[in-house]
C-alpha cells in the first residue's frame, strides 16, 4: 500500500481549469442529472465495477464523481477519495455518501491535475469523466500517474475505436453534444500509447452499447 497522502485539506472552491461555462453546466443539470443518467447507466456503471478487484482497504479514486452513481457498487470498507469540479454535484455526492455509509473524502478536484502523490491508489474509476474534460489525455495521464504499480483502472466512456474516423451522424452531432456535456469522438485508444498498461477487458456497456470500458492495469 503506498504511504499515507501529504495533499492538504480541501479547498473551498474547486481549482479546475475547465471553468466558465464547462463547470457552470453541470451545477444547472445537478437537479435533474440523476434523473436523466441513474437508470439509463446503471447496469453500465454495475457492470464496469464488478470487473475490479476491491477488498477491504482498497484505495479507491472516483475521478469526476459527479452525484455518486457509482457509489452503490463499490464496497463501504475502502478508503475512497471522489473529486469533481461542480460544487453542485459535489453536493449531492456528500449526501449520497453519508446516506449509503460511506466514510469518504468528496472534494472539489480537478482531473487534469490532481491533487495526490505518485502512486497513491490501488483503483482508479475514470466514468465518462475522460470525454468531458477539456484535455482528455492529460486527465488519463493524471489517472496512471497517481494509480500505484499494478492498480487497475476503469474507464467508461463515449470514444472512437482504433484509427477510424468518426462517422457523419457523429460529426455532425459532436458540437453541439460538446457544447452541452461531452466530446463524441475522443479516440480512446490513442490515450494508451506511451503507457505501460495491460488491456484486461475492453468491451462495449450502456443502451445499444454506446459506451466503452476498458479495464486497464498499470504495469
């Protein structure tokens, strides 16, 4: 288990350099995010989950936690981490914690440059958080970097396979859906090359599979 974290305490106000409106949306979506997003993921969020191996213990970071969807599958007896850039969201992740018994440390964090030394968790759980940011590679980047040797990550997202280009409906939906919430056509792929990382499972998840998770361990 990697030594205990030197980080600070939280700060009031999250740091995350994709500001203005990219962080604005998601406090005006927070009332009804749950509502438009917890039924239609579930059994994608469950079943990305259930790939990772977890004990009592286990350090866990849920990176752009949003309201705490993942929060129902994960064990109560790890020592989690959760951060995400809307303190409005943050909100409801604190009570969803407290209301499901979680002794957890939700705060706000910015993905693209985290807060925690080298190497700190044994899991890292990236749900369609990557294809949000402003700079996807640099928020995997951060992921590896604080995932300790052998640790293992879970990324689900919407995202392009291989080298193939983007098909016209997605070309032509992606600015706007950039606009409202999330980037179509990261090429997923391309965020593993440099990276010492095995390809456990990759597999598509979510309605009409419009989802990808690639389990990936850091080796």
């Amino acid at each position: 288990m990697p030594p205990p974290s030197p980080h600070q305490p939280p700060p009031e106000a999250p740091r995350a350099s994709g500001s203005g409106w990219q962080t604005r949306r998601w406090s005006l979506y927070a009332p009804i995010y749950d509502r438009v997003a917890a039924r239609i993921l579930r059994s994608a969020r469950r079943d990305a989950i259930a790939t990772l191996d977890i004990q009592a213990g286990t350090r866990v970071l849920l990176l752009g936690g949003g309201t705490g969807l993942d929060l129902p599958f994960l064990p109560r007896d790890i020592e989690l981490e959760v951060i995400d850039a809307s303190p409005a969201m943050l909100r409801r992740c604190r009570e969803r914690a407290e209301t499901l018994g979680f002794d957890a440390n939700v705060k706000p964090g910015d993905a693209m440059a985290l807060d925690f030394p080298d190497g700190y968790f044994d899991v890292v759980i990236a749900h369609l958080i990557i294809a949000v940011v402003p700079q996807p590679q640099r928020a995997f980047d951060e992921a590896l970097r604080v995932l300790a040797s052998d640790g293992e990550l879970s990324l689900l997202d919407k995202g392009l396979r291989g080298n193939r280009p983007a098909g016209r409906l997605r070309r032509l939906l992606n600015p706007l859906a950039r606009l409202v919430a999330t980037n179509l056509n990261v090429p997923l792929d391309n965020l593993l090359e440099g990276h010492a990382v095995q390809r456990l499972e990759d597999r598509d998840l979510g309605p009409g599979g419009a989802l990808r998770h690639m389990h990936l361990r850091k080796i």
